[in-house]
C-alpha cells in the first residue's frame, strides 16, 4: 500500500492556511498538521483597524475559522498555541512546544509561513505596557481595552504613517479620539510619490489628525495619566495612550537556526514555486523574498501575495504543476477617511538613479464629468523609454483602486502607452468616462514619449524660475486670486494664437515652460508654440500637480 | 509657400470631433472645417437619459462644446444645421445644404462621423408625435416636454430594452412615472448571458417597473389622453407617452451614394486605421464597421471607440503614425437602479456552435466579506480549451465595472486561467479582497480545464436529473425552506467523507452532479468524491446560478 503523504505548516494565518487548505484539496489523503503559536489561526488580520474603529461590529467577523471548523471541512489537524522550536532536516523531524509539551513531529514536506513581525527600534519607552500593537487579536483586544478605560477624546499618538498606522488613525478619529500620528519619513505612506502623498496629509489634517512628519519618537515614559513622548523635534507630547506600528521585519529565526539561506535582511530565499534552499521545505508570506518587476529583491507583506504563495507551495509540495511566481508588483491600497491611495509595480524611488523614465500624470474624474458627484482622481504612471508602463499610483476618490488595478494588469502583460489609449474600459456616465483615465494616462505617454512634446517636473522649479519663461494658459478666472507662479507670463489659450509673438518676446530666446491647470490646455499650447518654432516643454499635471509639489518643497526646506 | 492641408469632417458629436480636435493638435496650419447636421456639437448623448431622470439637473452640461468655444480653443470651423449632401470624390468636393444656401467645399482629406440612426420598424403608428425618441438634445428636449404635460403619476411605456431603454426607465421611474417596458427578446440588455439577466429583470420589477419580454409592438394608436399599443401577444396597454428605443443602425447613405465600400448591413468598410475604399476619404464611430476579438464583423455603437477611431482617423489624415485598431471587445456597462451589468469580449452567444469553450461562474462581494456593506457580484467568464480568457460578465453592485475592466485589459494581453489567479489587485478590507473576484475566476478556471474537474450547467439540468444523482453539500440552515432542487440527496459538506458509501449507494452507477451555494464546497466534495474514485461533476456558481438558470428554463417554457 501506499504510503500517505505527511505535510507539516508551521503557521496558521494567510500563506500556511491557504496551503494547508490547497493542500488537502489536491490530496485528500495526505496527513496535514498546522501548527500556530498564537491561540488564533485563520483570522483576519486586514481586519484589525476596523473592528477598533466599530465599523466590524462584531469581533467574531474576523475569526474566520476554528481548529474544530478546519477538521470538518478540510481534514486539517490545527494545533495553535503550538510553537515549532527546531527544524531537523536530516531526519525530517520538528520539535514543537504546545499545550501538552514538547514532542517531535516528523514530516515528508514541510511549508514555513511564518509571517512577519514589528520592528520594535531602540527607543527607550517602547516596551512600555501604554505603547500597543495592532497585528494580532489580542494586541487589538488589549489595545481595544485600554481604548475603552481612557474613553472618546482621550489623545492618542500613533507612531508610523504605514498601512495600519493610517488605518488605525481613521479608526480612532472615527471613535472620536484626539490623534497625532508621527512618522520618521517626510511624508505618510513613504512608498507613495511624495506630489500624491500630499493629498493624504491634506486629508488627515482636516480630519483633525496632528500630523508630525520627519520626527521620530525618541522616548517614551509613562505618567499618572498615559505617557510623555519626547519627539527627535525636541517636542514632548503627552498622549494617553501610544499604538506603535513601525513596520515589519520577516520572522524567519527558525529557518536561520535550521541553516536555510535567508537574504542579508533575514528573509527566506525561494525559488519561482516557493522552495528554499533544501528541496523539501517551501516558504511563503510575509517571510520569505520576492523578486519585484524592477528587479529588486525584498520580502513584501501583503495578504494576496502570501495566500497565492502558499497555494503554490502546496502544489509543489504535492507534486502539482503549479504558476511561478512572477516578478511582484507590490499593487497596495490604503483608504484614509474619504481618498484612497492605490500603487502597483514602480515608483520613482526605486526608478531614480537606476534606469530612464518619463513620469506622466493625469487628473480626472471617477466618471463623467458631467454626471454629479464628480471627483478628481490623480493618476501617474512611470514609463520606459520605450513606452511601456512601469508602475502607476493613484490617489482620490472611489475609483483610484479601478484604474491601478486596471494598471497592475497592464504592466503584468508588458502594455505600453499605446495599449493603454486602446483599452477598451467600462463606460456610461454615472460610471466611467468615453475616454477613461487609464487612456488619457496613455494618450499623454504617448504624446510626450512618441511626440517630442518634452515636459518638466516640480521638482525643476526651483531651476526654471531662473531660466526659462513661465507661460500660464489659464483662463483669468483660475488665476485671479488663486495659485499663480512668480513672474509668470499668463496667456489664457484661446488667445495664445495671436499673441505668439507676444511669447517670443518675453521668452528672449529662453525656453518657455508652460502650465495649465490639469496639464492637457498646456499640451494643446505646446502644440501651438512648436508650429511656431518657439521651444517649449509642458507641465505634466498642470497647477494641480505643481501645487502639490510645491507644498514638498516648501517642507523640505 | 507649402499649401496648408484642408481636411473635412462629417459629424461634431463624438467620432467627429474627436477627429478635428487631433488634426488640430497634429497640424497648428491645416484648414479644418466640421459640418453637423443637427444644431449641437460635441453633446454629451451619453447624458440625455440622466438629464431625463434629473440626476444631471443643468441641461447646459450636456452641451460641453459650441462653434465659438471650438473656434477659440482649437481654431475649427464648426458649422451647424449644415447637412453634406454630396461627396464628389473625383474632384474631392462635397456638397453643403447650410443656413444659407448650398455650396461646396473642397478637401484635401475627408473623415466621415455620421453616426448612427434610430431603427424604425414598421409597425404602424410608431411615427406618431405620441411617440419619442431619446437619441438627440432635440429629442430630449421633446419628451420631456411631454413628460411635464403628462405629469408624474403618468404612465409610460418604453419600446426596447437595450442600453438607452434600461437608463431611461430608470430615469422615468426616479422621477415618479409608471413604466413598462417592453422588449421583443426574452430579456433586458440581450447582450448579457440569460441567467445574468435574471438579476436585472428583478431589480427592475423590484422597483414597480412592468416588464413585458419576448413580446413586440404590433400598432400603435393617439387616444385622447395618449396611446392605445398593441403587443404581439395581443395584451392591449394605454400609455400616455411612448418611449422608442428598438435599436440603432449605421447612417451611411452618403457614404453609399458616394461608392464608397459598405458592408451587407450598411457599415462603412475601413482598414485597422480608420480608411474607407477610398484613401483619401476615412470614416470613424458609430457608423463603421469592426472586427471583434472572437472574429466577428459588425458595426458597434460605443462613444469610447468612436472616439478612439476618431482620433486614429485624424492621425492617419495628417500622415502621423498611429495605433492600428485591435480587434474589438465591445466592452460595456450599464446601471439599472442599484444594479451594474457589465461585459466585455465574447458571450455564449456567439461562441455557442463555433468554438469549444469553458463557462465559469464564480460569486463574490466587491470587497472583503467581513466588512460592512459586501454584496454579491456575480462574475461569468468564458475560457478556451487552453485556458485563455475570450469574454466576461459581471452584474452586481459597485465593483462590476471594475472587475470588467481588469478582465477587458486581460483579454486584450492574451491572458488565461493561470493569469488571472496570480494577477496582484488593489486589496484592503474596504476595497478588495486578498483572493479577488477575478483571481477566484481564475483559480476555478485552473480547476476545470486544466486540473480534470469537469463542471455541469442549468442548460443541462433537465437531462440531469433524469440520468444523474443529484449531491446537494450546503448546510441545513441552507436548504430548509430555500430553494432545493427535488430529489437531491442532501450531505453537508463536513459530514461528506464520513458517508462516501451513502453516495455510492444512491448513485447506484450513475455519475453524481454535484452543487452547493456558490461553487466552492461543491468542488470540494468533487476533490472528496474524485479522491474515492466517485465519478463527479460541479456545478459552476451553485445554487445561486441553478436559481437563475431556473428562472430563465421556467420562462422559455
């Protein structure tokens, strides 16, 4: 008789639950034991900020299965509160310390997904019993607790502006709590363009939220009524209470001390379908290192990624053919009160320095203009020299999660400017546009990539001031009392065609570099001008962008 | 002196001013004149049935363009109310009939935009003044006219359930008008696949609306206080006002009258770059012909495409490379109350009898269960037999379109079954879902076509349970008093693999066809069952899918 397979996951959340569970589908009779330290397996933990901010009512909504349910459905044997110590990989053997003791499991194949967890930096104070976490049940639980026993318009400081840092934010502005959210970086949500991330700080400070960007806390003591808070600033804050949520590191100092190959950071290093470097033990989640369509390599925490790389460590595990993994985009979202901040594939971070790029942004609305409760989105796309898309971020209302998921697919299939201006996308009024955002950010691609029509950046400003001509071509009323740049020639468009010479004038012999409001009346001036002969470069993203920009440099000086 | 080019449009609304618009961007010095045969440019039709329902409440948001605005920003000569009689093409002259008088005008280049045209049927009385269109501002401006004299309370009935009936009976019904509509195929928006209309027909009944299927307008007559219209099942309605919205065709006479190439059905042949038989004469928009991504030929009336071939029109005019029509999808969307109903690509329909092909149904909330507010889209995809993806549907609430749109951009990569699982989508609780919608088509897409698990449809339901045992593996609470298909044997999925000899007994032989509430458990008991050596098959979407299948198997009856 055959021997039965013997499958052991150590870990019982995203990745080892959706490989356990693909796991047994594909074996039904395989003998499959998770093992979770926590008392929880399978839980939401996505979920977390919001059941803090009441909108999941009902706590049980995040516990998405029990041991008891996962032995009925899917023949899983879960044991949590079970801590795997060591790995023996020449006798295929763990040990694992659980509610009954240690003892040793051995196993044919075994899946690490052992998650990630926070990054507690040397700050004196951090450890304190006022500083909470919120990544697991019973972090939120106690945090939730402590939230209760201060009561609505305590002050609470949230350290890091990541994900869960701005979730929870929203979360307690919601409940009616006084925040301060500090964060290291200049700007929230570091992986965002910093032009865009502009339109989160707006948002959170006219929620009320205190924000206090590139200042780090430093220390952290505990008073009679909550907690002192001295910032890198020299401020010292006195919130009630502290949520920490400095980022994450992966948890991988079991496959360290079972000498598998983990990178200089202390991720898990595996193969395209989730192998490490010993042949019967996969990895997958938040632990282990992916390869990024730009070619970095990184561990990234994200919950789809982690439970599309444990069905695929099970597939392998159970000699399945299975997808590779392809170069990761990173596609992310974050709601923050009423915007929603979206990203796929590359910044210009991580472009800057390393390869050529043109940076195209687009400013439109969800929907038909026309139709109401139109909002703008604010779109950019990073662009190879040859065209083809290399990352997008979106921020603005409902509808910025459509265009970059629209986008991740586009750059997954290598689609250049071109593509994306013949993407056949949903439309009527009340839900899209004839011309969507997604082809606009083509079509202005293609227009600057294809069409010699070059463009400058809010980051050249500070230079452009001093060596070119600026030309506005608003109409009078976006200008008048409204933003307006210093010693700029403001020519609306519809007069620019009889005051040509008017430009040269004033440009004598410099450059002319144009702006509009949105950045699509300054191409159609560029267009004008080029006829003309006068050299001329157009502001992608128009007065809208620029302002944006403006207020980043205005705070890094 | 170089001579400036001279280029004729057709057509202001979407094609045609798309096209002037760009050979203004193309060529600052071109002489560009626009004849419209009606007296607005560049109208919003898109709008008119929101304007109707006062949802867009400024009549001056339709009209986003005028002669003088068109004049001023991009230096065309629009003329309205002026109708091009004649195409000389040998001299390259067409002939005008404008406010003042018949002329000609010589090109250079000649792009044609007319449109498309209200289909007539001749059924007597449909030309009466009892009975409105909804194609034109004029038209609008008509029927609501009437819709005031009548006041709300009226009744009125609706000729066509296509895109523009379903919008405007919403419309009707928000403003307090009762409505019936009236449609000669079995269901709304025929385009969408039968069980998917169910959703519709039941939104719109849910809002009082009197839907009347597979029958037609026989004749209609003027009573004193409206009408008197036969249907063709003899019922006899006496609506105050009528609403005709049965279709559209090519307008194409002059295009006809001028030789050009046409196709059977009356579209103007083009090349992928917008030419007609004539290579100085091009054509764009509703009126031309195009090839779809399943092979067909045929025009479509879709204003995103007719800007985009308005556009390519124009590049191909001015001698500027552009991007070649690809073959069409046709996506499109439309909302009927709180209803989306989304396509893309190509249906049962046309690929029923022309190619082998996998229908997969897959049910799921627009974002992550747990959080307030998940409601169901239901997503159908059709696979070829290498997994590739040709056509998608979706109906549901907010989030159809954006589904729609993924798979749109997935199609037109080339995507397959294994793609679409591992796409990386926009995910936080309030916006998506770790394992979206679309990924999920995607892995149960895997599962049929490459991993053996074949799946059962409605269609098939009557021959089903005629030869097959019929396995029902959802939970009591489930079943009790719902929906239950007779003679099924019932076995809750958790107690499945303690009765395998239950089922083998019941089945006596005959296959098992296997359902449940959505799809998932059922192609788990598949794996259960396949892993026992039972010969199975799932059904794609469960009872919820059997339901709708019903509901359409019951109405052909």
């Amino acid at each position: 008789m055959e021997m039965n397979m013997k499958l052991l996951v150590i870990g019982g959340v995203a990745a080892g639950m959706s490989a356990a569970a693909r796991a047994r589908r594909l074996d039904e009779h395989a003998e499959i034991v998770v093992f979770e330290a926590g008392p929880y397996v399978s839980f939401a933990n996505c979920g977390l900020p919001y059941h803090v901010g009441d909108e999941i009512t009902d706590r049980s909504e995040l516990l998405l299965h029990t041991p008891a349910s996962l032995k009925s459905r899917a023949n899983l044997d879960v044991r949590v509160n079970s801590t795997v110590t060591s790995i023996n990989r020449t006798e295929k053997t763990v040990t694992v310390t659980g509610p009954e003791g240690e003892y040793s499991e051995s196993y044919d194949k075994l899946i690490l997904a052992p998650g990630a967890e926070a990054i507690m930096p040397p700050v004196p104070g951090l450890d304190l019993p006022v500083v909470h976490g919120l990544r697991t049940i019973d972090q939120m639980d106690g945090f939730l607790a402590a939230l209760a026993e201060k009561g609505a318009g305590a002050h609470v400081a949230v350290l890091g502006a990541g994900f869960i840092g701005l979730e929870a934010v929203e979360a307690l502005v919601h409940k009616g709590y006084q925040v301060t959210l500090v964060e290291a970086a200049p700007q929230v949500m570091p992986i965002l363009e910093p032009d865009l991330a502009v339109v989160l700080h707006r948002e959170l400070r006219s929620h009320g939220v205190d924000l206090r960007l590139g200042v780090r806390a430093e220390e952290i003591s505990e008073t009679s009524n909550g907690a002192k808070l001295r910032l890198s600033d020299g401020t010292v804050l006195e919130p009630q209470l502290i949520l920490a949520s400095l980022g994450v590191r992966p948890r991988s100092e079991l496959a360290a001390a079972a000498g598998l190959q983990l990178s200089k950071r202390g991720a898990i290093i595996v193969d395209e379908n989730q192998v490490t470097s010993d042949p019967d033990i996969l990895a997958a989640g938040d632990a282990v290192q992916v390869r990024f369509n730009d070619g970095r390599e990184a561990p990234i925490f994200l919950a789809g990624l982690a439970n599309r790389q444990g069905r695929r460590a099970a597939d392998q595990a159970c000699g399945h053919a299975t997808v590779s993994q392809k170069p990761v985009l990173g596609t992310a979202v974050v709601r923050v009160f009423n915007v929603v901040a979206a990203v796929t594939g590359a910044s210009s971070r991580v472009l800057e320095g390393v390869t050529e790029y043109t940076t195209v942004r687009v400013h439109g609305s969800q929907h038909a203009g026309y139709y109401p409760g139109a909002k703008q989105i604010h779109l950019t796309g990073f662009f190879a020299p040859d065209g083809r898309l290399l990352g997008a971020q979106a921020v603005g209302p409902d509808g910025a999660d459509k265009r970059i998921d629209v986008l991740a697919t586009a750059i997954r299939a290598g689609m250049g400017a071109d593509d994306l201006a013949e993407l056949e996308l949903c439309y009527s009024p009340p839900i899209g546009s004839a011309k969507d955002l997604v082809n606009m950010l083509g079509f202005t691609a293609g227009n600057i990539i294809f069409d010699n029509c070059p463009t400058w950046d809010w980051r050249d400003l500070p230079e452009i001031v001093e060596t070119d001509l600026v030309l506005d071509v608003r109409n009078l009323p976006e200008v008048e009392g409204k933003f307006k740049l210093p010693q700029s020639l403001l020519i609306p468009l519809p007069q620019l065609r009889d005051r040509i010479e008017e430009v040269r004038e004033a440009a004598a012999g410099r450059r002319v570099s144009i702006h509009c409001q949105s950045g699509l009346r300054s191409y159609l001036a560029q267009r004008i001008l080029q006829a003309h002969g006068v050299e001329c470069q157009n502001f992608s993203g128009g007065a809208i962008s620029l302002q944006f920009g403006l207020e980043v440099l205005e705070s890094q000086k």
